[in-house]
C-alpha cells in the first residue's frame, strides 16, 4: 500500500477531525434496506469504512503524543499467549491446552499510557476492566473486554495479546481482527505445523497489503526444513519482513515463562524497543497514512459509487413500477367493458314499450311525479316487473344482471391489479436492489389481496350509489315540468338500468338512448307538446360514469402507490451519498494539507 507522506502530521494531526467526524456521522445515517440484515456489499463496505474512520479519529486526536500498539497475532495452539508472558516478563494472559485460552485481548501497558488504553477511541466497543499487575481471570459473561495489565517495560507501547485468529468462537476472531486492524505492528506467531494454513496466510497477505511493521516467528521448530519452506513462501509471496524462530521446548509447563538466551527473544525485545522509541513516531505517522488511505479507497473507489449505482437502481425501479401502473390504468376502460346480454336488452326495450304504449300519462297525477325515486320505484317499476318493490321482494332479471355487472367488473379489477403485481414482482427481480428489496420483510404487506381489491371495489359501488340517490334528489328540485318527467323517467329507467349498465360498462350500452327514442319521448311530446331535450340528463349520466371510473382507478393507483412509497423509503436511506461525498472531498482536502 502507498502512504502519503504526512509530512505536517505532528502540527496539523487534528485539522482533518472535523470532517472526518462528518463523514463518520453520514456513514452512521446510511441505510441500504434492500440488504438484509445488514449482509450486503453496501452494508459491508459501510461497516468497514465506519471502523476505519474510528481507528482515524483516535489516531487524529491523539497525533504523535499517542503510543505504539503492537499485537501479538497468532492461531489456536501456536504459543502466542506464552511468548507476551515472557516478554512481559511475568504470567498474565492464561497459557495452557485448552483451546480457546485467551478470550479476550490482554494489554500490556505502562501506568503513563493508561489513560490511551482506557480512551473510547482504542478499540470502541470494547468493556474495558480495571487495569491488573497479576494474572488475568476472563469472565465468561464479558468476553468483549480489554483486560489491562500494568508496569510495561516500555513506556511508549501498549502490547497486546489477542484471541486466536482462526478460534471456534466467533467473538474471538472478530477480536483478533479489531486488534490487527488498531495495531501499529505486529508480532506474528505461527508454528511448525499451522504456518501454511490458509487462516495464518489469510492475515499475512492483510499485514503485506497494509504494509504493517511486522515480525514472524516461528514457533516449536523441529525439523529446519520447515523454516526453510517457509521462508521460501514468504518471498514469493513478498513479505520481506524478519523471520524468527524458537525450537520445541516439550519440558515447559502451560504457566512457565520461554527460558532466556534464545536469540529471537533479545530480537523481539531490541525491535519492541525500537518501536517504542525512535522509531514510534514513523510508525504513527504511515498508520494513520495507512488509515486514510484505506478510508478513502473505501469511500471514492467503492462505497460511493456502489451508492450512486443503488440509487440509480432504486430510481429506474421507480418509474417502471410507475410506467406499468399507467398501463394497467389505460387498461382499465377495456377490462370493465362487460355488456349486457343482447337478448336482455331486446326483451326489456319490448316491455317497456308495450307497457308504455298502454299508459295514458296524461291520466297520473302530476303529484305522482313528484315522489322520491324509491316510490317511483315501488309504484312504476315493481309493477312493471322491471325493479324489486322493497327489501323482501324476489330479484328480477335485470336486477340479476346487474349485479353480474357488478361481479364481473368487481373480478376483472382483481385480476388487473394481480398482474400489475406479478409485473411489478418482475420488475423487482431485474436488479440485484430489488431483489433485495423482494426479501425485505415489508415487501409482502404491499401486496394487495384480492379480498382487499373486492372490499374496496365494494366501498367505490356503495359510494357510487349514494352519490346517485343524492344528486337525484338535488338535480330533480330545479326542473320544470316537461325536465322534471323527462328526469324522473331517466332516474326510474336509467338509474335502475342505465346508471347500473353504461357506468359499468364502460359506456357499451345506454339503454336511456334507447328509451328516449323509442318510448319516452313520444309519450312526453303528448304533455309537453315538443321534443325533450337530455343535456341535463346526459350530463348526470356521464358524471356518474366519470365517477365510477375514476374511483375504480384509484384502487390501481393505491396498489402502485404502494410500491412507490416503499421504493422512495428505501431511497431515503441512500440520500446521504451526495453529502457524504461532499464531506470525503473536505476530508481529502484536509489530508492534503498533512503532506
């Protein structure tokens, strides 16, 4: 990894704070939904950069003054926990066969470095207990601890022993993998056995990629080809960093200390106190550099653009939820196009005509013209055969064939909003976000049912009908005589046939049409003595069907409504990336001030 120079770093460490808390807090508000639980590339990249961000804040804060961290890494069983006693020079972190023994981080530091080890910026998260001089005592129920031990032999150094790497808990890799991250340098630890695991080569290609201070040791060498085939690994693989060894030491007990004058061991003490004293501020100075190279490659390179392709996802798969609900809309009028049986139509006109051909009008009453539609209804039409008197009486045929208008309009809207859905699933499976967004738990409550569909098409006919009876009522109190008896006819025929046929056909059949040339007005002329005019009736007519059409529409429109509200709540949470980009800028800006 290439690192800036930092070269103002000891003067001007704290200038980037500001901006980088801003980004840290944008990080903080992202929300990709479309990832479940938080296991997506966004999420992941989130996370990354959030910690990284951390490590860079408390390197800020505390500049050059801070002290080194060193890690001493290592896999299950390889002797780690045995070589920090020795170096410390006592027992602290427990030593023994059972796997896993260290199960939580172990730090080694000095009392004037105490307060570093105690601060909320060192490895966040962590319940850090009470620093000891004794041996340390894990507790089961904390296990994400920092455990302190004071009167380290370097003063500007925090040493620290880690869980295994490759442990069976969960909780001890990710510890490993904290400290690795923090960690200044590091002490690798690998034996005769574990140095070609894929888990130990894991971390050695992170500590190349870093270009992290290190040392390797290998631990219990027996056979020197081992080491040799090592180290011929490690060229290859272009880990330039020194190589140490210690032989098998069978005799020692799991609380004995690794005996002096093995030359790997003065090795280690003479680099700890390198790190610790000239070369300290170096390696605080490529960390951080390290830190905000990381930072940034994270944020430019990957995590801002995997927002801007998301949000452009997200923003397409809008407007084709949107443009297949216009369709489903234009689709409407021909779905709700059901007609009335031709052999109906043809029988209903006849009978009319006859009975009306028989009536003499100019014998009713004038005030019989003047009743609400329900006793027109029961004093015309039941007798007429055409109407049910009341709510006991039998239903006839035409009202039969109403409400198999109604039905079928009622299935062929469920049937239209279950294919937007299907189409809009469709939609949704196109793109890596919405498919995510498929399994987000919120997706299935969207989903209009068809029972839903029916008792909303239910509420758009009773309100239909309401509003057909009231302006009835309205329309009929300003007509005059001739307007009043053409009204009342058109609302005792049409409202019980036409308004229930045309309105939910679509407009295929207007048996007012063909009452009015038919019937009605030869039978009018006689009392009125010239031609009816229908502007008023036909402009309630047609209101009524507008009516209808337009709430039915709207259950559609509610159904991509839905979906459209669900997408934009999930853009919502992607909305910080043009000002997260705005603060990456400022933070770029302030570390090119460091060089």
């Amino acid at each position: 990894m290439e690192k800036p120079l930092l070269s103002k770093f000891d003067r001007l460490h704290r200038r980037p704070l500001e901006p980088l808390r801003r980004v840290a807090g944008r990080l903080g508000e992202l929300r990709p939904v479309h990832e479940a639980s938080g296991r997506g590339v966004l999420s992941g990249l989130t996370a990354a950069a959030l910690a990284t961000a951390s490590r860079l804040d408390n390197r800020l804060e505390w500049g050059l003054e801070a002290p080194v961290v060193v890690a001493v890494l290592g896999a299950t069983g390889t002797g780690k926990s045995k070589l920090f006693n020795t170096l410390a020079g006592r027992s602290l972190s427990p030593s023994g066969y059972k796997r896993p023994t260290t199960l939580a981080p172990v730090l080694l530091v000095s009392p004037d470095r105490r307060e570093a080890a105690l601060d909320p910026g060192f490895l966040p998260g962590y319940d850090k207990a009470s620093p000891s001089t004794g041996p340390v005592a894990f507790d089961p129920d904390r296990l994400h601890q920092l455990v302190p031990a004071l009167d380290s032999v370097w003063p500007d150094l925090i040493l620290v022993d880690t869980p295994d790497f490759d442990s069976v808990l969960a909780g001890n890799r990710a510890a490993a993998s904290d400290v690795f991250d923090r960690a200044d340098a590091v002490i690798f630890v690998t034996d005769a056995v574990k140095y070609a695991d894929q888990a130990s080569w894991d971390y050695l290609e992170r500590l190349n990629k870093r270009g992290r201070a290190a040392v390797i040791l290998v631990n219990r060498v027996k056979n020197p080809l081992s080491l040799e085939d090592f180290a011929r690994r490690l060229r290859e693989a272009g880990l330039d960093r020194p190589l140490l060894s210690l032989p098998d030491l069978p005799g020692l007990a799991d609380a004995d200390l690794l005996p002096p004058g093995q030359e790997a061991l003065e090795e280690l003490r003479r680099q700890l106190a390198a790190w610790s004293g000239p070369e300290r501020q170096e390696l605080l100075k490529s960390e951080a550099a390290a830190d905000w190279v990381e930072l940034k490659g994270l944020l430019e390179d990957e995590l801002l653009p995997g927002l801007r392709r998301a949000a452009g996802e997200l923003d397409s798969l809008g407007q084709s939820l949107r443009r297949a609900g216009d369709r489903a809309g234009e689709d409407l009028a021909g779905r709700l196009a059901v007609s009335i049986s031709g052999e109906l139509k043809a029988s209903l006109i006849a009978q009319i005509q006859t009975l009306f051909l028989k009536w003499d009008l100019l014998r009713y009453p004038r005030r019989v013209m003047a009743l609400p539609y329900t006793l027109v209804r029961d004093k015309i039409l039941s007798p007429l055969g055409l109407a049910k008197a009341g709510p006991a009486a039998g239903r006839t045929t035409l009202d039969d064939e109403i409400e198999r208008l109604f039905a079928a309009n009622r299935e062929a809207l469920v049937t239209l909003v279950h294919d937007y859905n299907r189409q809009a699933a469709e939609i949704f499976n196109s793109g890596p976000v919405g498919r995510g967004l498929l399994q987000d738990s919120g997706y299935s409550s969207l989903v209009f049912s068809g029972e839903e569909v029916r008792e909303r098409y239910a509420r758009v006919r009773s309100e239909l009908e309401a509003w057909v009876a009231g302006q009835a009522a309205e329309l009929a109190k300003g007509l005059n005589l001739g307007e009043k008896m053409t009204f009342y006819l058109a609302q005792v025929l049409s409202l019980g046939l036409f308004i229930s046929i045309q309105v939910h056909t679509g407009g295929g059949f207007s048996f007012f049409d063909g009452l009015v040339d038919t019937v009605v007005a030869p039978v009018l002329s006689k009392l009125t003595g010239h031609a009816i005019s229908r502007d008023k009736v036909k402009a309630f007519e047609d209101e009524a069907a507008r009516r209808h059409q337009e709430n039915t529409r709207a259950i559609l429109e509610d159904q991509v409504r839905a979906y459209l509200d669900f997408v934009q709540a999930s853009s919502l949470g992607l909305a910080v990336a043009e000002p997260l980009a705005e603060d990456a800028a400022d933070l770029r800006r302030a570390f090119e001030d460091l060089r």
